[in-house]
C-alpha cells in the first residue's frame, strides 16, 4: 500500500497525464508503447531493441516466475520469462487501461487475458507495471500483480496433469 501511495505522490508531482487525455506521448511512454507492440507480435529482436542491455526486470514477489528476480540483460528475460510463460499459457494478452507517464517513468495499469495451457481455462489477472526509461532505451520493469490468482489458476493446470 505505501508503495502505491507513493507512485501516486511521485505522479502527482512530476505532472504527468493519462494517455488519453493528451495528445503529446513522452519519449517513455512512446517507447514502453513500442516495447509492448513488439512483444504483441512476437516481434523479439524489436523488442531487444529499446531495451537497455543491462535492463532489470523484476516481477512481482510470490509471482510463479519471480525465482530469477532480478532478470538481468534480455536473454534472462526471454529465458527466465517469457518462455515459462510460453510453456504455461496458450494466452497471455496485456489489455492496457491506463498509462501514466513523465519524462522517464511509465505506469501501465491494465489486465492479463490468459489461458492455461494444461486445461484451456481462460481467466483475467489484474497487473501494474512500473518501467523506467533512460536514452530512449527501457532500463527497468517492476511488476504488479495478483500473485494469488496466478498460483490457483496454474495449480489447476497442475492437477489436471497428474
């Protein structure tokens, strides 16, 4: 909660808007929004791209995939991440709700349209990533996200395994 409270005092300082209220995306946000389209269309050496070579990701603490934290450089996250997530999940789509942004930070809050692999069973997981940009290159993630609701939903896939 603290850690909320103080993203939104470090919003509300810095002035920034939600995307849909201005016309004029910041450098961050434009490219986060970059980030997020390659990833979409599976295109990987786009996304390498305007990530910084030592970026930082972090998901979020009791997150099925957080035994890597910190991933470190964009082969540990392709690795560590995505293809777990790969391995899980026949779906795994970011809805995007609202973007908050500054000169160098971007808040995405939005949703996880996913599907578990093991059973079909589709579900929504609610998400907020926190990015850093610095020199139009992505430096760093953290994550948000029901945690909980990821571990009950891949249990099932669990069980119906065995």
């Amino acid at each position: 909660m603290i850690k909320w409270i103080s993203i939104a005092v470090l919003i509300s300082l810095t002035g920034c808007t939600v995307q849909e209220e201005k016309s004029e995306m910041s450098t961050a946000e434009t490219t986060v929004l970059a980030l997020y389209d390659a990833f979409g269309k599976r295109e990987i050496p786009k996304a390498m791209e305007l990530m910084a070579d030592d970026i930082m990701w972090n998901v979020a603490e009791g997150f099925p995939y957080a035994d890597g934290n910190p991933y470190v450089g964009g082969e540990a996250i392709i690795n560590g991440v995505f293809a777990r997530i790969g391995a899980d999940w026949s779906r795994w789509k970011l809805h995007k709700e609202r973007v908050f942004a500054t000169d160098t930070m971007v808040v995405v809050e939005g949703y996880y349209d996913v599907t578990l692999r093991a059973t079909g069973e589709e579900n929504t997981i609610q998400v907020a990533h926190i990015w850093t940009v610095e020199g139009g290159k992505v430096t760093e993630l953290q994550q948000y996200t029901d945690t909980l609701k990821t571990a009950v939903i891949l249990a099932k896939g669990t069980s119906a395994a065995e």
